[in-house]
C-alpha cells in the first residue's frame, strides 16, 4: 500500500506546472541534462534485484567489493538479497520510516535511521555511516532510493568517500524541478558532483509518474540512474539501447516509460 501511495504523491507533483523563480532557459536545461547522458562501456550490464521494483541494472563488475550501502528501505531489499546471498557482499540499510530490514540474510545489517545532515537522533550522515561500517579504502557499491533526500545527501559527501563507491546505483526524484529556474543551479550542481568520478552508463525511468515536457525538453520525474567509476571503465562505440534488455518497468499495471531522446 505505501508504494501506490507514494506513486499518487509523485504523480500530482508532475503535474505541478509552478516552478520558482519561472520556468528555466531551455538551453540550461538542456546543459544540465548532457552531464547525465549515458556512455557506452565494455563491461557488460547485469540485473540485480529481481524483476520489478528494486531491481536495477549494474555493471558486471562485483568481483573485491568490500561492501554495499543502501539509504532508503521501504519494504524491498531485494538487490541487497541478492549481493549478499550470490556475491558474498555485506550489505547495509538504513531506513527510520521501517522499523527492521525486509531481509534476514546474515551479511544485511539494519539501522532504523535517515541519512542525511539533519541534526536530529534519527538521522545520521553518510560520511560517518560509512567510515563506522567500512574504514579504509576498499570499493563499495552505494544503492540510494530515499524520496529526493539524495540532494542533500551528495552535498555533505567528501570526494574521498564519494571515490569509494565503484558503483552508484540511485533513483532520482523531483527531476522536473530542472525546469525550474530557482532550481536549476542546485540540480546541475549535483549533477556535477555526481559525474565527477563516474560516467553514468545507464538511465532507466521510473513508469510511476509520467514524464513532464517544457519548451520541447521531457524529463521523467523519476529517474534510476547507474554510474561506474571511470577508472573502471572501458569507453566503446557501441549504441546503446533504451529501453535495456534487461529493464522492467517499476510499476506492473502501468506501461514502461521510454527514455526521451534528449537524454541519450
């Protein structure tokens, strides 16, 4: 039940048409959209976590991961399931809207806390999660689905905790807010920082919410987006397919949403 009701708070925020400060120059929006464009890369992608929502595409390249973190629970954790039960990976969950973790596998471990740089009890900061579970300097997968929090989750991350993560597997929410000239700066600026160290090699949106077009340019308000570290990567020439082989769409009664060709 709180997945529709989720799904019905996204859907009306799509439609939300006020953006402050007005609506942003299509060239910016444009700008901001090229840092997230995929590239094509010689390790091929796999699907981890099942076939509808939770599951998310990744590099094949798992081998001497140290350990995966993963803000933002809900009642799936099926992605983590599977790296601990196929790849050995230990795995870490933090979520204070559950009250445990959906799975009991030995290598999942559980904390009922927000990540992000709110002072309360109940929240905590990814820099330190991650230098409590995990000091050193070993590689680390981070899967982060926690309802637009992830703004201000990257903004409080060191460059030195952000290269950890080989891979970064993370759903962006609210993306129509690029439209948004009071927005757009924030957006790219994150955009930036996420693309410092890592291509982003695959874009797969969410089908719960429709995409939302201005001046010619459509973005679907969620959006799963896959980056690998690039000096893990292998640049190649091949075109790339949207949808993927191996997408599925979030939502089963609803159709799929194609990738708007602005972002390929």
């Amino acid at each position: 039940m709180k997945h529709f009701i989720r799904t019905g708070i996204q859907r009306l925020a799509a439609r939300n048409e006020v953006f402050v400060g007005g609506l942003a120059a299509r060239a910016d929006v444009s700008a901001a959209i090229s840092l997230l464009r995929p590239v094509s890369i010689q390790t091929p992608l796999i699907r981890i976590g099942g076939q509808g929502d939770g599951g998310y595409l990744l590099p094949d390249d798992l081998d001497g991961i140290d350990a995966c973190f993963s803000p933002g629970v809900d009642d799936v954790a099926t992605f983590e399931t599977q790296l601990a039960r196929d790849y050995h990976i230990p795995c870490f969950l933090a979520d204070a809207s559950v009250d445990r973790s959906p799975s009991k596998h030995p290598l999942i471990t559980f904390e009922k806390k927000f990540i992000g740089s709110d002072p309360a009890e109940n929240f905590m900061d990814l820099e330190d999660w991650v230098a409590q579970r995990q000091a050193g300097t070993g590689d680390l997968v981070l899967q982060m689905d926690v309802e637009g929090a992830e703004f201000d989750i990257f903004a409080h991350l060191s460059d030195t905790t952000l290269m950890r993560f080989r891979t970064i597997v993370i759903e962006l929410h609210q993306l129509h807010n690029l439209f948004s000239r009071g927005a757009l700066p924030l957006i790219t600026s994150f955009f930036r920082k996420l693309t410092k160290f890592h291509h982003v090699v695959h874009l797969h949106p969410n089908n719960c919410a429709p995409a939302v077009t201005r001046n010619g340019i459509s973005v679907p308000p969620l959006l799963e987006v896959t980056l690998n570290r690039k000096d893990r990567c292998v640049l190649t020439h091949q075109q790339l397919s949207f949808p993927h082989s191996l997408d599925r769409p979030n939502v089963n009664e609803m159709p799929d949403i194609e990738l708007p060709s602005c972002w390929r």
